[in-house]
C-alpha cells in the first residue's frame, strides 16, 4: 500500500491550550484523524478529564499552538510558547478577534505567526464534559487573511488554518477583525445578553408557575445557561460593537411598551420580527429557505424512523429538519418533515403510494 499523500496544511502535532468545550471538542476530532494531541490547561482537572477523552500525552515541539482559554490570558500564553519555540504557529478561537489581533501587536510574537480563527458553533453547556468531536460539522469558521496592519499572516499557517477547518467539517470564510466582531455582536452576542436578560426575569417567579412553561420560554432561554464568567469578558471586550445595537433594542421595546400602555397595535412590530426572523439562512448558511412540513403519523413500534428514512432515500429527496411529537402510551407519533416545496410533494406521493400514513404539506 502506497503511503497515504499530506494535504496542503496538513500538520501531525498540535498543542491545545484551554480545555473547555471548544478546546476538547477540536481535540476529539484531530485525536480521531490521526494527529498527536497534547491537552493543557490552567486547572489541573479540566485538563485531565480533557486529556482523558481525547487519549492525549505530551507533544515535543508541537507544530501548532491552538489558544482556547480566556481572552484575557492570551498574551502571557503567546510569550511563554514563543520563548520555548521561535517558529511555532499559533492558532486562536477567540469571540472577539480585534482585541485578540491587538494583543498580538503588542508581544514579542510575530503577527505573520498568529492567525485568528473563530468557530460559529458551541453549545449552551461549557466544559470538556460536553465536548464533540463533531460539533463543527456544517458551521462557518471565520479566519482573518492579515493582522491588524493589513500584513499578511504566514501562508504556511494559513493552509495548516484552513486544513484544521476543512478536517473538522466546517466552511471556512475569511473576514476581516472589525467585520468579524461586528458580525457576532449581532447574531451572538446580542441573542446571548436578551436570553439571560429574560430567564433572569424568571427569579422570582412561583414555581408553580414556570410548570406551566412550554417550549417558547425553553427555546428563548436556551442560551442563558451559558458561563457567566465566559461572557462577562466575551461581552466586555466587544461593547464598542454591542452598545449600539442595545440601545437600538433598548429604543423598541420604549416603543413597545408606550403603544401597550396606550392599548394601541403593536402588529406591525411584531410583523417586523417575523421579516427579520426570515433573513436567518438555513442550516447550510446562504440565503434563507422556506420549507414545506410534511406530516407523517407512525406506529409506536421499534424501527419505525429508520423505515421513513429508508423511504426517503429510495424517493430520493433531502430532510432538512424533523420533529417529533409522542406520548408515552401513546399508540401512534407524529414526525414532521421539513423539505423544499418539491420534495415535499415527491415525498407526500411516494408514502401515499407505500402505505403510510402521511398527510397534506403546509
């Protein structure tokens, strides 16, 4: 058997600093294709579950140093790596990627050694304990080209940058610091600071009265059970981009009130949430889609999803998202299909014409 060819970028050693989440879940995926991962950490426990999970040991002379701790240790990292080894690569995944940048600029370490990097993925649940080795499949993962100055980062690194994505099974997008932060001010950190800003609403409430709570108030403050200490420097350290939008929140919701108050219609804010909610792109990214719902009834009896799924491979058509809605001691479930208009259509004939109990697409 011939030996297997390296791909452009493609490195045998990392050392992964920080072995939280993201840390241990790129560790996981690089320790499954092969790589010698070695796990660190300021606390001596999280690095050894981390260890643990992803079989790491010590690497001698690393050829990447990826950054997963604080922001705010970045920099006293960056120096210590570098006195040990002139010509490491540094790799980070900072939220916020100007002050990263800035750090950089002001160490010893040279700005074409380091590139920032930021994975579009997480999870409400921070630690190595709820690591996955596959949770960047399908996610963007931004990479900025040059430094601060517009200089260009080391091509090496680059293409050692964009293999880690690529292995990883996320899309990679190249942008700039400023744009970067700008981006996630808006579709993460602001999301972020509303969810906890509303299940904080939820203190002091009677229990008896969050039983009564349905998946609207579960979905909304899903994110809120992130670390506080997590975001209280991810927050800070984007504020010049995140104000705005605060107060441009804050300026909607006086208007809400002033018109509820004066019991007068607030449809078309309302209207204007659900155009903004359908510029959200699909799970791929790009432009936004509309699925047709598909419902399907089943049987309560082992196997009965795999069958639909088998029965969508042979129609040949794509599920993009499903639901499921079942009982215990229920006899009968009902699976949601979400599809385009014409799969759904496709998909509708070819179970009406198996036998299954499929119904009308909405």
């Amino acid at each position: 058997m011939s030996p297997k060819t390296p791909q452009s970028g493609e490195f045998a050693s990392i050392k992964i600093i920080g072995s939280g989440l993201i840390g241990t879940s790129i560790g996981l995926a690089l320790a499954n294709k092969g790589v010698s991962v070695e796990m660190a950490d300021i606390d001596p426990k999280a690095a050894k579950l981390a260890s643990d999970l992803v079989v790491s040991a010590p690497v001698a002379n690393p050829e990447i140093i990826l950054y997963a701790g604080p922001s705010s240790g970045l920099k006293t990292c960056l120096e210590s790596e570098f006195k040990v080894n002139k010509e490491v690569k540094f790799i980070d995944i900072g939220s916020v990627k100007t002050k990263s940048l800035l750090d950089v600029s002001q160490s010893s370490v040279p700005t074409r050694q380091f590139l920032a990097t930021h994975p579009m993925a997480g999870r409400e649940v921070g630690g190595a304990q709820s690591a996955r080795g596959d949770l960047f499949q399908s996610r963007s993962w931004i990479y900025m080209p040059t430094d601060l100055a517009g200089a260009p980062i080391d091509p090496d690194l680059i293409a050692a940058g964009l293999w880690l994505i690529q292995t990883l099974g996320a899309s990679a997008v190249a942008m700039s610091a400023e744009r970067h932060d700008r981006a996630v001010a808006l579709v993460s950190h602001l999301p972020q600071v509303t969810a906890s800003l509303l299940a904080a609403q939820l203190v002091n409430v009677e229990t008896e009265l969050l039983d009564l709570a349905g998946a609207g108030l579960r979905d909304t403050t899903r994110i809120a059970a992130s670390s506080p200490a997590l975001w209280d420097e991810i927050l800070n350290s984007n504020s010049s981009e995140l104000l705005p939008l605060l107060i441009n929140l804050q300026s909607d919701l006086g208007a809400f009130i002033a018109r509820l108050g004066a019991a007068a219609s607030v449809s078309d804010l309302i209207e204007r949430g659900n155009q903004g909610r359908s510029k959200i792109p699909g799970k791929h990214g790009g432009a936004a889609r509309e699925y047709a719902l598909l419902p399907v009834v089943i049987e309560d009896k082992p196997g009965q999803l795999a069958a639909l799924f088998d029965e969508c491979a042979i129609a040949k058509v794509n599920v993009e998202d499903l639901a499921i809605e079942h009982s215990p001691g229920q006899f009968t479930g009902l699976i949601t299909l979400a599809l385009s208009a014409k799969d759904a259509q496709i998909l509708q004939a070819h179970l009406t014409n198996s036998g299954w109990s499929v119904h009308a697409p909405r």
